[in-house]
C-alpha cells in the first residue's frame, strides 16, 4: 500500500520541544499477537478443517482468494475485534492478515479479499454446508479429548440478537422490546466449548428445536464413548414435557428451572416461613430446601420438583427445578447447588455476544447470518482451546494465602466464598489461561510490530518495553512444544 503524501504535524503541548510526526515506510501491523494463534491454529488444523467443510461452487480458473483464506480473514478479524466485513476493506492491507492467510507483505498479488467479495462468500452458503459445520462443531469436541470421558455436561441456553436492518426472519419480542433473532447454544461445563449452536427467528420458544439438538448430540457422543455419562441443564425456557420426555428417551439425567407459580407457592409455603425466622433470628443467610412430586395441568405425567427458599438482607427468593436426578428426594440440595452451576455457561453466552461480536448478524439473508454465527462461535471455540492448552497447572497451595484454601477438598468441591477466592486468584496468577476475549485482546492480540519482508525469512520486530511481551514468548513456546496433527 503506498505511502500516503501527507504535510509534517506536530505537536506542542510537550514543554520546548516540538512531537513531530512522521511517516515510516516500513510494514507495520498492531495485531501482531495474532500471530501465535495462527501457530496453534496450524498445529490443529483448525481452520482448515473447518473450511473443509465448506463446498467451492467458483470456477477454479477465476478463483483469487481460497475458501480457507476467507475463512481465517473472518475469524481471525472477529478475534482481533473486527466482526465486520467492512473492516476487511483495510486489513486487506495488513501485513499480518496478510501473513496468516499465506500471503507474502508487499508482493504482487498480496492483498486479501474485499468486503464484497467476502460477502459474496457468505451469501453463498447453503443448507449443506450448515450441516457439516455443525458435524465440525462435533468432530473438534470429540478430538479435544485424549481419553474418553466418564461425564459430559451440556447447557443449553438461549440468548438475544438484536436485529441490525431487515434482516431475513428478525421479528420483535416483547420482552426484550426489540426486533432480534434468538439463537440457541449448547455448550459443554467441561471444557467450555460450544457444541453446538442454531440461529432461530426472533419469537420463538427458547426450546424449539432443542430436543433434536440434543438427539443429535447424544447418538455422536455414544458412538464414540458408549459408556459416557450424559447430565443436561437448562434454563426454565427449556422445562417443558417435550425435553423431558426426550432426555428420558434418550437415558440422560437432566435438571431443568420451571417457574414457580401459586401451587409450588403455597407447597412451599412453610419452608419459606421457616427460613424467615431463621433468618430474624440468626441475621445469617438462609437457604432451605424441599421435593415433591408436580403436575402440572398441561404436563401428561409428574415430575420431581426441587424447590429452594432463601432468606437474606434482600429479602425473600424461591426457586424451583423439575429434575429426574437420582436421589433428588433425599439429597435435595445438591441437586439445586448443581444446577446453579450452569450459570457458567451464560458466561460461554456472553463471550459470543459480547467477546466475538456474535450479535453482530449484519447479512440480510437469514442463512448467511447463520454462517456468520458459525464464524463468530469458530472464533471463540478456538480461543477456548487455545486456553486450555496454555493455562498454568496451578493448585489450590499455589493460590492458598495463609492457608485460607481447604487443601484436603478438589476443586471441584468447592463452594460459596471457596470457590469465588480460588478462581480470582486463579485469574489474577494466570490472566489468559482464564481470560475471556477482551482480556487476549489487551495483553497479547493488540500489538504493534514491523514486519521486515527478506529473501529467506520474514522478521517480526516487537518491542522490548511491551509490558506483555514475556507472555507473548511464554504463550509462543507452549504452542510450539504441541505436536501437529
């Protein structure tokens, strides 16, 4: 790209001497710390395999930019806070998006696709191909095991994409007071990957569809490990008969919130009274629990119910999840602790939306929109299993002050004020082995380098007062140490 012929600026705000300005003519990127990513990313042939999926209807003797070039342009701009297509327009130019799509900086022939050649790239999508990126989506969570695992956690949750336009299929819900779509995710509290996700119109029930979501990803799973341990939550949107009956058909254990109306009101009635006095009596939190057999007048058969009441300086809180865990009539409160562990995976949600830009559904054709989301939870599946594979191996003595830890517990184990002073400290130890995309971004992803372009190899010049630069080392060895697939 050529040097822009611009006059001297400068600036006098710096007591008697002058900040002159000036324009460099070597090739400069501030997304450097892609480059690491771009390792990982080839040792596990990420991106490729995902574009694999993908079927070329171009004519091969036109074709400029390859499919898994478009692809990694994409994603690799949404993990660089770019979801846009317009974005691409520039980063066309860059050096390091150039290099991470297999372009040499400053060549003939280098730059990389325009917004609306990626569009028609998005906009050529079919039905076909959403079926085997959702195959893909499986077939990354089943590699990332190296042994089979004994228990598999799925949650399902809904969430909010507020339309941007005229998009195909956005439709105005009333309780988020807004045009939207409401696409469903599914991930897995094991190790934080999304398994699957579905774009759906913007009114529809939070469980539509989920019962063949979750078919699908029951027979995959026990066609590999038969013997694996099914446990499936979700929120109230979900506690409808039809998932009952399907995780029943299915042999997997679930806990689902229902609401709770005026029957489990008044069977619970003297529970809540009884936390009350506790609670006046103790100044201390209180938190009870009962089941009970429920029917509800639409339900065709009874359901165990699971229901929590809770006293505190706020005020009073009931809760309820229908549950078919066994023991749930004597062990109730495990089963309730359980369940609110799910609320790790409005975490995964908000990483998608708030992370990766997954709210960004721009297109206005309802299937390109649909990809686009693919890209966006590709973007984040990716990252997730880049975090795991370089977060530090620490131990509740590495993280225990004065022994305020109980070391004699797993981790797993732990609970209320435990549990939350572990895992900041955690983060705080090792920020990107536990940080959400925003975090990447501001330690590792947003840096400045000159990319000097030789014969025999490509320099990448940091710079030595980066204060994360032992991160960018540390992060660059471990992905070098992994053996390619």
């Amino acid at each position: 790209m050529s040097i822009q012929d611009v006059g001297q600026l400068s600036f006098d705000f710096f007591g008697g001497r002058p900040l002159d300005i000036e324009i460099s003519e070597a090739p400069l990127t501030t997304d450097a710390g892609l480059l690491p990513i771009r390792e990982f990313d080839e040792r596990i042939r990420f991106t490729e395999q995902f574009a694999a999926a993908l079927h070329d209807l171009r004519d091969s003797n036109g074709v400029k930019h390859s499919l898994a070039a478009m692809v990694r342009q994409r994603l690799y701009g949404v993990l660089a806070d770019y979801e846009d297509q317009n974005d691409h327009d520039t980063l066309r130019y860059d050096p390091a998006f150039q290099i991470i799509c297999g372009r040499t900086p400053g060549e003939a022939g280098s730059p990389l696709a325009s917004q609306p050649t990626l569009s028609r790239f998005e906009n050529a999508i079919s039905i076909a191909d959403l079926w085997r990126l959702r195959n893909e989506l499986m077939d990354k969570f089943i590699q990332s095991y190296a042994t089979p695992p004994a228990r598999v956690t799925l949650d399902m949750d809904a969430f909010d994409d507020p339309a941007h336009g005229q998009q195909q299929l956005t439709l105005f819900h009333g309780h988020y007071d807004q045009n939207q779509y409401l696409p469903v995710a599914i991930t897995c509290a094991e190790n934080d990957l999304v398994r699957l996700v579905g774009l759906r119109h913007g009114t529809c029930p939070a469980f539509l569809g989920a019962d063949d979501d979750l078919r699908y990803l029951v027979q995959r799973m026990r066609a590999v490990w038969p013997d694996v341990e099914i446990v499936v939550r979700g929120d109230a949107g979900f506690g409808v008969p039809i998932m009952y009956d399907v995780c029943r058909e299915l042999r997997v254990t679930f806990t689902f919130g229902i609401g709770v109306n005026p029957v489990l009101k008044r069977e619970s009635k003297d529970l809540m009274a009884k936390a009350v006095a506790q609670y006046e009596q103790t100044k201390e939190p209180q938190r009870l629990f009962m089941s009970l057999m429920y029917q509800a007048e639409s339900w065709p058969a009874a359901q165990r119910v699971v229901i929590k009441c809770e006293a505190n300086d706020l005020g009073t809180n009931c809760r309820a999840v229908v549950t078919n865990r066994a023991g749930a009539e004597v062990l109730i409160q495990p089963v309730y602790d359980e369940y609110t562990e799910r609320g790790e995976s409005e975490n995964r949600n908000k990483e998608i939306k708030c992370g990766v830009c997954g709210d960004r559904l721009r297109d206005h054709r309802f299937m390109a929109n649909f990809f686009r989301l693919y890209l966006h939870v590709a973007a984040l599946n990716l990252l997730v299993l880049l975090r795991r594979h370089v977060t530090l191996p620490l131990t509740v003595a590495d993280l225990s002050e004065s022994g305020d830890l109980p070391k004699d517990l797993p981790i797993e184990a732990f609970s209320g004020a435990d549990r939350k002073r572990f895992f900041n400290r955690r983060r705080a130890k090792d920020p990107l082995g536990q940080g959400h995309a925003q975090t990447w971004r501001t330690r590792l992803i947003k840096v400045a380098a000159e990319m000097i372009v030789r014969a025999r190899r490509i320099i990448i010049r940091l710079s030595s007062t980066w204060p994360h630069l032992d991160e960018f080392y540390a992060i660059t060895r471990r992905v070098r140490a992994l053996d390619p697939r």
